[in-house]
C-alpha cells in the first residue's frame, strides 16, 4: 500500500515467463498485469530499402478480453487508434535505446499483451519490453548471431498526473479517471528524454507543475531500471 505520492506501485519483473520466445517477462505494476515477448526474424523489414544497413524493432500491444472490468473486443482485423498509439509509443521508446546498425539484417518484434489492467499498461509494456529484449540480444549473443551488443543504455517508463491537486506517479485506474493531467514519460538511464507527453484533463496546469511531475517521473524511472 502506497503512503507517498512520490511512491510506485509494487512492481515485479518475472524473466522468461514464456519459453518459446527469445525474451519474455511478465510486468507487474501493482494489478496491471502485462506479458511481454520478444520474437526474432533474421530479416529486414519488406519496406526497408535493401541497402539500408540496419537492422530494426517493432512492437505489437493488445488488451486482452478480460483484462478490464468489462470484457473488451479482440481486435482480429481492425486496431482502434488508442492501439495505433502504444504500439508506436512502445515501438520508437525501445528504438530509441539500440544502435540498428549493430542489428543488420535483423527484425526484433516485441508483443505486449495485457492480461489485466488498472492503469499504466504502456509504461509497464515499455518497461517489460526493454525487460524482454535485453534477454533477447543476450541469447542472440551467446549464439553468435549477434556480433555486439546493440543496446546503448536502458529506457525506463512510468505514468504521473495531478490528483485532487496532488502530482502522484505511477497512476492506477481510479486515480487516472481523476486526475486534472496525466503524463506518461520515457527517459533513458542518463536522464535523455524518449517521450513526455502531459495532458490536462480539466483546467490547465502551472508550469512549475510540469517540471515537478519530470522530476517525480524521474526518481520513479531510476528506480525501475534499477530493477532490470
């Protein structure tokens, strides 16, 4: 139970949840429960020109049906545009931590499923995603199959917001349905922004606010990629 705004959610990293995949995690932050693999394809991308050098990341995110309090459709042949944006979220986030040219040839998919929500799945998928493909380049380097290691330094990622006029971090369900502004931010190790994307939910907020809500996001997301 948390007591400090400034406090996260019980959170928990079970690695190779799944043995099937090359990376798995299963990502706990608090109830929000969410399975991440990563796959690997010896193959570029088709819309890649053959010349292109790199090797690249994509990702895959889906609630599943009874995920949340009532059941939610499968998406089978159309995603909704709320799952466009964190597949792309997560997708450029884990992106954004490797050197592709040291991947040639190669196509790394990660696939976030969330077994069950309250608040946070994107954070927790970013965050088990990084989880699963640091398992994934080990393996592949053990194999040979990768020459060096192409992750330059981890990524991290949490969700904060104002509630009742309160900055609080790592937000559940109820307190994301009431908070006056939501953020969810994605930083490296060293502190480089990935993502910081603020939104007022009501009445717009202060400045000094925003700056409060980077540096409480901040001190959450040292700590996550502590636990990696």
């Amino acid at each position: 139970m948390r007591t400090k705004n400034d406090e996260t959610r019980e959170i928990r990293f079970t690695k190779n949840y799944t043995k099937n995949a090359y990376g798995s995690v299963l990502a706990e932050f608090g109830d929000t429960k969410v399975i991440v693999t990563a796959s690997v394809e010896h193959a570029k991308p088709k819309w890649m020109e053959e010349d292109d050098e790199r090797g690249w990341l994509t990702a895959e995110y889906s609630l599943l049906p009874a995920s949340t309090n009532t059941r939610c459709q499968r998406e089978r042949t159309k995603i909704s545009g709320r799952t466009q944006e964190i597949q792309r979220l997560i997708g450029r986030s884990l992106r954004a931590c490797l050197d592709l040219y040291k991947m040639p040839d190669m196509t790394i998919t990660i696939d976030a499923d969330v077994i069950q929500a309250d608040g946070g799945t994107r954070t927790a998928s970013i965050c088990g995603g990084f989880v699963a493909l640091s398992l994934a380049v080990e393996r592949l380097l053990q194999e040979g199959k990768l020459k060096e290691n192409p992750i330059i330094e981890p990524v991290g990622a949490i969700s904060a917001g104002i509630v009742n006029g309160e900055i609080r971090l790592d937000l559940d369900y109820q307190e994301d349905c009431h908070a006056q502004a939501d953020s969810n931010i994605v930083l490296t190790k060293s502190g480089k922004i990935v993502e910081f994307q603020t939104t007022a939910e009501g009445g717009a907020f202060e400045y000094d606010d925003m700056l409060k809500i980077f540096d409480v996001a901040k001190k959450g997301i040292d700590k996550i990629i502590a636990m990696y």
